[in-house]
C-alpha cells in the first residue's frame, strides 16, 4: 500500500507546478523578457527625452499597431501549422479596392469597406481550400496568391486610374464617420494616440480568450501539434485551417482600409514585405514554425518590439538603414531563446 502511494505521489501527471516552470512555460516569456531590454537599451540612448514618456509611446505604438493587428492571425494560423504569405500584399489589395470603390464607382464608403472585407474573406477562402484539397504547403499557396495579388494591383490600378496610386476617397459618402472610427486620433495627455491603437488591444483580447477559452482554440492547437491525431480525435482540422486562413486575410484587409483611410490614398505597392514583418513579430513572440504552440500575447510583444526599434533608432540618432538588420538579429536572438525556455519548462518537474 505504501509503494502504491508513493507511486501516485511521484506521478508527474498529479504533481503541482511551481510558478517558475509555469512562467517558463508561457511561449511570450522569452519577447517579454526581450522587450524590455530593448525598452530600457533604447531609453537609455535616446537623445529626445521622448522615448519613454507618452509622445514616444504614441509613435511606436502607431508603427506596431497595423503589424500587431495582422500578425496575431497569423501567429493563430502558425500555430495551426499554416502559413499566409499574401497577407502583406492583401493590405494593399484591400485599400486599392477600397480606393477604387469610392472614388471611381462612386459607392459609399462603408458599403465599399464591407465588400472589401468580403472580397478578402473570399481570398482567405480560396487559400485555405487550396491548401486543403490541393496537400501542396500553404508556403507555396499563398506565395502563388501574393504574385496574383501583386500583379492586380498594378495592372488593374493603371488600367482604371491612369497611375499606380489611388486618390479622392475622402469625397466618398460616410468617409468622415469611417475615419473617425478606422484612423483617427485620439488625445491622451500630451500625446496623440491612432485609433487603431485600441483596435489592436482589442484583437489581441479577443484572440486570447479565443485560443485560451474556447474549444475553437483547442482546435487550433491541434491541428498544429499532430493533425492526423486531432482528426482521429474528432477535430474538424479542415475546417479550422480554412476559417483561420478567412481571418488572416480579413485582418490584413482591414488595416488596408485603416491606412487608405488616414492617407486619403494608395500606392499600388503598399504592403508588400509586411508579410515577413507579421511572421517575425509572430514568431519573435514565441510562435513555433512548427505549430502546435504560441500566443496571441507573443505576436503583439513582438510588434511592440518592432516599433521599438522603428522610433528607438532614430530617436537615439543611429543610421536608420540598420532597422531591417536589427530586426533580423531579434528573430535570431528571441527564437534562440524561446526554444532554450521551452527545454527548460519540459525539463522543469516542479
């Protein structure tokens, strides 16, 4: 009887983990910890005195909001073991869409958002299906929609407008009332927020809660971890890769509408490249390349630290053509780490 007892006590499926290993556990631990060591390097070297006071939390926050909006889908659809590399390239399809819409159909302006944003669904549709029925990798898939979409938005943008920009939105029916709510400002104290700002907070609750509480994110995980075995469980893994696909490309079709609407215009080359930036931030925040683990958190900690370095490094007077190096050095360094606290938790007993 005593063995036996000793037995279920010595049981790690039974044993209470200490707050160390949980913490280790958490896939945002390691940007968190990054992220605050970028926030105190560059507040140390700033030469403004702005950094980290509320003008300084205005701009980057204005620079990691539209990443952090798209790249939480894509740390959703990441985890699920997909990738979308036309979520960039959808930024601008979806603002030269809307452009087009209000000023050369002469829609009103919240129609032509809610049938840019149906468009984009169709093409996160059209990815995710693909994907599904075709087995190719979602690599290629959506490298194969970025070209697509990038073609469209050039040839199309000059055979209607004559250029490659879109302009006179700001003309449209209901524009004022859809900036007000998309891309305006908002004061707070000496400072100036974007509004999309509180749209990303919002997101990122929401997609927390969604991977957190619901069986929806169980899903997610799944399909990420080992999908023939969530399938054989009785996980609809289709079906979540599809919808999480719909998303991405909702997502970033949304902050296309967001920057047309704060610009009164596009360029037929907007967005392009931003799809490296949202898997960085995802994967920068703990988000496995493999699937099967990260956080809604760790993506928004990673566009945090992107905006860090976008206002950081001018602010501290260094050459600004080393942005795209720092950044690369991040993935690098926070990568590395995330993978050595995830052998710790699993090493952790207590």
């Amino acid at each position: 009887m005593k063995s036996t007892m000793t037995a279920v006590k010595a049981d790690e499926r039974v044993q209470r983990v200490s707050l160390i290993t949980k913490a280790l556990r958490r896939p945002e631990l390691g940007a968190l910890i990054g992220a605050l060591v970028i926030f105190t390097v560059f507040a140390i070297v700033d030469t403004t005195g702005q950094f980290a006071q509320l003008q300084g939390a205005a701009g980057w926050t204005k620079f990691a909001a539209p990443i952090g909006i798209v790249s939480i889908f894509v740390a959703l659809l990441m985890i699920a073991g997909e990738f979308d590399l036309s979520s960039g390239v959808m930024v601008g399809s979806a603002g030269l869409l809307l452009g087009n819409l209000i000023s050369e159909a002469h829609m009103g302006v919240w129609p032509a958002i809610l049938t840019t944003l149906v468009f984009a669904a169709f093409v996160g549709l059209a990815n995710g299906y693909l994907v599904i029925k075709t087995g190719l990798p979602s690599f290629i898939v959506t490298l194969a929609t970025f070209f697509v979409l990038k073609g469209m938005n050039l040839a199309v943008t000059k055979l209607i407008t004559g250029t490659v920009r879109v302009d006179g939105v700001d003309t449209g029916e209901g524009f004022d009332t859809a900036r007000s709510w998309f891309a305006t400002k908002i004061e707070f104290g000496d400072a100036s927020f974007q509004v999309s700002v509180f749209w990303w907070i919002g997101f990122t609750i929401f997609a927390t809660w969604l991977l957190t509480r619901t069986t929806f994110g169980n899903w997610i995980f799944a399909a990420g971890g080992d999908a023939n075995a969530a399938r054989n469980a009785g996980v609809p893994v289709d079906r979540t890769k599809i919808t999480l696909f719909v998303l991405t490309s909702v997502a970033a079709a949304l902050v296309g509408c967001m920057t047309l609407l704060e610009l009164r215009g596009m360029q037929a080359g907007q967005g392009i490249g931003q799809e490296f930036y949202y898997i960085i931030a995802a994967a920068v925040g703990g988000t496995l390349l493999t699937g099967g683990a990260g956080s809604a958190i760790g993506a928004s900690i990673g566009a945090i630290i992107m905006g860090f370095a976008a206002i950081g490094i001018p602010y501290a007077l260094w050459d600004q053509d080393w942005v795209s190096t720092f950044l690369g050095v991040i993935l690098f360094l926070a990568v590395l780490v995330n993978t050595w606290l995830s052998k710790q938790a699993k090493g952790a007993r207590k």
